[in-house]
C-alpha cells in the first residue's frame, strides 16, 4: 500500500477527534479565545445540549479582517513565541476552529475596535467561505451549527441533550471561577439561565474577597461560610485558594477545583494531593471541597501534554504536592475548632414544627371534588371521619392532656382563676432551684466565652451539651475523644524514631533496577518508620526491620506498594499512612465510650482539650464532633425573630 498525503480537511478532522469531543469541548475553546482576546462580558446561548448551536459572543479586541482566514486554519495563532515552553495564553496549539469548522458548521463574525465595520468567514464541513462585511459591534460573535454533521458516526456517542448541556454549564462554572472579573452569561433554550455577574473590575488586582464572591456564585454561600484561605509559596511556585473545613464534604469529587497559572486543569496529581491532605480527617466515601490556585514559572510545567490541555507534568511534582499537602494541613491546624454551617442547618430541619401551617384554615388546601381537607391529612370521602367526641381530659391523647389531671390545679392556670395557688405554682416554676443556682456558678462567665463554652448536661450517656455565651453546644463524646487520642498517638509517633522489630532472616524482594534504586534513595525516611532496607545486588533489596507497630504483615507486598507510590509520587508516604491507621484504630478503642457518665470536670476537661487539638471538629473517620446551633437560630425556632 503506497504513502499519501492526506488532505487538509481529513487531517482537521483527526484533530477534532481530539479537541473536540463533544459540545462542551466547543465552549471550552471559544471561551478560552475569547478570555485571552481581553474580553469582560462574555455571553453563551445553546440549543439541543449545544448539538444543534453553540454561539459565543464577547467584547474583546476582535479579529482583523485580514487575519479571519488565518484564524480558522491550522496552526495559526497569536498566542505563542518561539518558545514553546513560555506559554501564557489559554490557547495556543490552533488546533480548535479548524477543528470544529471540519466537523460542523462554523460562522465567525468580529470586528477590531478601529474599524468601520466587520466581517465574517464561514467553514462549512472545511469549507472556507469569506471574509466578507457584516455588521456587529466590536468584539466577537463565534457560532457553531449542527456538531458533527459531517461525521454522524460521532452523533452515537452523545449523550442525552439535558447531559451535554449539563457538562456546558460545569466548563463555563469551572473557567468563571479563575477569571472574576468577567461577567459570564449562559442561556438557551435546553437550560436555565446562569449569570454569573463580575465581582471586580477588570486591570485592578484581584483581592481574597472578589475571588470568594466568585467561587460563591458556582459553589453557594456554604463553602464560603465553611472555607480556609490558602497562601503559601516553596521554591518559586506559589500556592492560593480556598479549600473547607474537614465537617464540609461532599459525596463525589465535582466540587474540586485546581488552575495552574489561571488555566483550569483536572490533573490526578493535584487532586490526589488535595485527598492526601485530608486523609484522616475525612470518611473514605467523602470528598473534600476545595479551590486550588497554583502559580509558577510556565518553563516549570508542561501543558501540552494533551490537545485538550486539560493535563499538565511538572517538572518537580513532589514539590507541588508536598506544597498542597503541608499547606492545607496547615490551614486546618490553624483553623481551630470550628464546625460545618451544614451540621446546624440540618439540625434546624429536624426541630422545625410540622403541620402548623395547615392549622391555618385559609392556608389549607381546597377540596377538590373526592377529597376534603383536614388540618393534619387528606380524608378521603368515601370514608369520612369518625363522630367527633367532646374533648376531655380523660379521652385526650397523652400528648395533649394538661399537665395538671384535676380541675383545680387546672383551673390555678386559667386566666379567670389566678389566685394564690397559681401565684404559689408560678413562683415555683419562676424561682431558681437551687440545683440550678449551682449549676450556673458552676460555669463561670469566662468560661462561656470559650468556643465550646461550659458543659451543662450529658444526654443518653454520650452526648454533651455545653452553653457558650451566644449558642449551644452538643458534642459526641466518644467521637471527639478518639481524635484526641489519635492526635496524641501521631505527635508520639513524628516526635521520635519508631520502634522496629528485627526479622530473625532477612526479606529478599526482587524488584526492577529502577525501583530498588528509587526505594535506596528513601531508605533514611523509611527507616524513620522503622522499616530497614539495604541493596541487596542488582534488582533486589534486603528487609532487615519492620515497624513494631504493624505486627505480622506481608513484607514482599509492603515493599512492591511502596516501590509503586515513590515510582507515581516520589514519596513514601504509603507507611506512614498504614501506621496511622494502626493508630486510629487504636485511638478507637482507647477512647471514652458511648454510654459512659461523666462527671461536670470531665466533661468540661474534655471541651477544653478538644479546643486545642487541631482537626477535632471530626472524628478520624471524618464524623463531625459537635453540633453548634446559634441562639438567634433557637429563637427563630420559637418565633421569636
């Protein structure tokens, strides 16, 4: 079979396979040519999940109509010099509008700001048409028809038009955060509306409060009321964002967000990073919620890994993770106590009053033919209520006979019968007794100013509840001591060398040259763990201690683990980790259990050491510790607000 050239269509076409997989990929690139051509309003409208039209209109600087030609072939840009390592721009590769003008229908109208009017070229199926005049305010207008037309064997793999117009909203969310001083828009008639307006002008220095606004805007108002700063920097590359407390976790990794250098990038080894960080802080099913920035020298990171440029290989990746790792955990250390808004809103749920708003007959629902309204349920017609009985305090339910069974004592708390029993009665519930005097000198005013305030009471032998000077407090005890316990065991554990077990003879584990060579380079750090090893000739190295702690194991897959995460990472935590599980369990089991009662200075005690332990608003199986509920919020409940 002879070697041909292939044509400039077919080849666009490959690309496109690539670039260009399905109509998220189209606003993706757009988006991005329209950022890095200055524009602050940007505007989106889909129809069909972007299928049957995509249009991307901005206000940026505009293509001149000498270049409209160049623009929609093949490796022509304006975004990259000659070095293929500096690279500042979102786009660079000119792979995109080539691309989707090979397997659709691409009409792109712009207009620079001098002059008088603009133009318009139209790729058709690689069909180039134009330039010719049209009229359109300065900026761009980019619009894609009839994705993959001229390749209907792609249309099979699309999913449904609610899907892909669902994964166009998660690239527009996912490139607005990076850029808060652009207003995006993004309509259609497969979707709702999504304005996200501009939190900062565009030139001025982008502050911490205009960046949490905008991550507000795609993440809620809940990750900004449970988010940490970041801001670290080691060795030129530069770490800022935010990321949530421990207690606010998600079921999937959706809301993770990593940008390098402004570009949004799904890179398993950030994210992997961001999991480690809170690896024993958070439950394994959850998810940690965060909004990663990292800044470095472009020469420092490879982004053309992928047409798609949604992956990057940096040149030290052990220094970017150990930077997201110690950053965070730093964070969550200083952070302090302090528990997930979610915790109180949920517990609100569950103490608001049901039905109340149908004891209102005007608010009840209508009648409607079969069905007659009750306050409390529907009643169906067919089978009507039973005969009303005169109310009694005899027949009432428990739930609502008075507290008084007899008439008199009853009649002492009727308006028309207040006399001196009532007064007497009154007075006794008004006055103090004297074991509540106690308790209240019990806990000094200082006391209550502490985040965790003074313990009041222990409920069904495992639940605290404590009184600060502007909520409540309700902690379980069995989970908040057993993250004492572990942190204390892992302070012991880094504050000295660990105790090793000696093997009666040697482990000999053969492993690829390259991984023995990789596991000498670590043998210092491991042996900090008590894990001993030595080369042992070409391709194998010799076990000669293991940690104490881990007792009986399989030393040839300890060893063949390790060798795998230093070959990935470069670091040898996978250890580590094991002993630190060893010492939650432990922590687990050595802590105070579930129903047993404590005395006021235990509980209290117990309080005060959770407020200096960093990372105790959860347990170590990523349970939160306590509860605070507002007294404001209290108030709300019983209509007091």
């Amino acid at each position: 079979m002879s070697i041909k050239l292939l044509s400039e269509t077919i080849i666009n076409q490959i690309a496109a396979g690539e670039v260009i997989e399905r109509p998220a990929s189209v606003v993706k690139e757009l988006v991005e040519n329209a950022i890095d051509a200055g524009a602050t309003r940007i505007e989106i409208v889909t129809a069909g999940g972007g299928k049957s039209l995509i249009r991307v209109t901005d206000n940026g600087s505009g293509i001149p109509a000498d270049e409209l030609r160049l623009a929609v072939s093949r490796h022509c840009t304006s975004k990259l010099t000659d070095d293929v390592h500096d690279i500042r721009a979102l786009g660079f590769r000119g792979e995109a509008l080539p691309s989707i003008g090979s397997v659709a229908r691409l009409c792109i109208k712009s207009r620079t700001a001098g002059a008088d009017s603009g133009y318009e070229v139209v790729v058709r199926g690689g069909h180039l048409e134009g330039p010719r005049p049209v009229a359109i305010n300065r900026g761009t207008i980019a619009e894609v028809s009839d994705l993959f037309f001229a390749t209907p064997a792609r249309l099979k793999f699309m999913k449904t038009d609610r899907a892909e117009a669902t994964a166009i909203t998660e690239v527009v969310k996912r490139i607005a955060i990076s850029f808060p001083y652009i207003r995006f828009s993004l309509a259609g008639t497969d979707r709702n509306p999504l304005e996200l307006p501009a939190t900062c002008n565009a030139g001025e220095t982008v502050d911490e409060a205009a960046m949490l606004d905008r991550i507000a805007q795609v993440l809620g108002n809940d990750f900004s009321e449970n988010a940490l700063a970041l801001d670290s920097v080691r060795e030129g590359v530069r770490l800022t964002g935010f990321t949530a407390i421990p207690s606010f976790n998600r079921a999937n990794s959706m809301h993770q967000f990593a940008y390098i250098n402004g570009r949004p990038v799904r890179d398993k080894q950030i994210f992997g990073a961001l999991r480690g960080a809170y690896s024993d802080v958070i439950a394994r099913d959850r998810h940690p919620v965060g909004v990663l920035f990292l800044q470095l020298d472009p020469a420092h990171v490879d982004v053309n890994v992928h047409p798609a440029k949604a992956d990057v290989r940096f040149r030290d990746p052990g220094l970017v993770r150990g930077l997201i790792v110690g950053t965070i955990r730093h964070a969550l250390a200083q952070s302090g106590i302090r528990p997930a808004t979610s915790g109180a809103q949920a517990m609100l749920k569950a103490f608001q009053a049901q039905g109340f708003e149908n004891l209102n007959s005007e608010s009840a629902p209508q009648s409607s033919g079969n069905f007659t309204a009750s306050p409390r349920h529907w009643q169906s017609a067919a089978h009507p209520p039973a005969p009303r009985q005169e109310w009694s305090p005899q027949t009432a339910h428990p739930a609502q006979r008075p507290l008084y069974p007899d008439e008199q004592s009853a009649a002492a708390f009727h308006p028309a019968g207040f006399g001196e029993g009532a007064q007497a009665t009154i007075a006794q519930f008004a006055t103090p007794s004297a074991d509540s005097r106690a308790a209240e000198t019990e806990a000094p005013a200082e006391m209550l100013r502490n985040p965790l305030g003074a313990a009041r009471a222990q409920i069904h032998a495992n639940y605290i509840v404590a009184q600060t000077e502007d909520s409540l407090v309700i902690v379980d005890q069995h989970a908040a001591h057993e993250r004492l316990v572990y942190e204390a065991l892992k302070s012991a554990l880094e504050s000295r060398p660990m105790a090793a077990q000696l093997l009666l003879i040697p482990e000999i584990v053969d492993l690829p040259e390259e991984d023995a060579e990789r596991m000498i380079c670590h043998a210092p750090t491991l042996e900090r763990f008590g894990l001993s090893i030595e080369r042992f000739g070409p391709g194998a190295v010799a076990v000669r201690e293991t940690p104490a702690m881990l007792g009986e194991m399989n030393v040839q897959q300890l060893i063949r683990d390790l060798a795998d995460e230093i070959a990935e990472h470069d670091t040898a935590n996978g250890l580590k980790n094991m002993l630190n599980h060893v010492a939650a369990t432990m922590a687990c089991h050595g802590s105070v259990r579930s129903g047993r009662r404590l005395k006021g200075e235990e509980m209290n005690a117990l309080l005060r050491q959770m407020e200096a332990t960093p990372g105790s608003g959860t347990c170590n199986h990523g349970r939160p510790t306590y509860i605070e509920l507002k007294l404001h919020d209290i108030e709300r409940l019983f209509g007091r607000r």
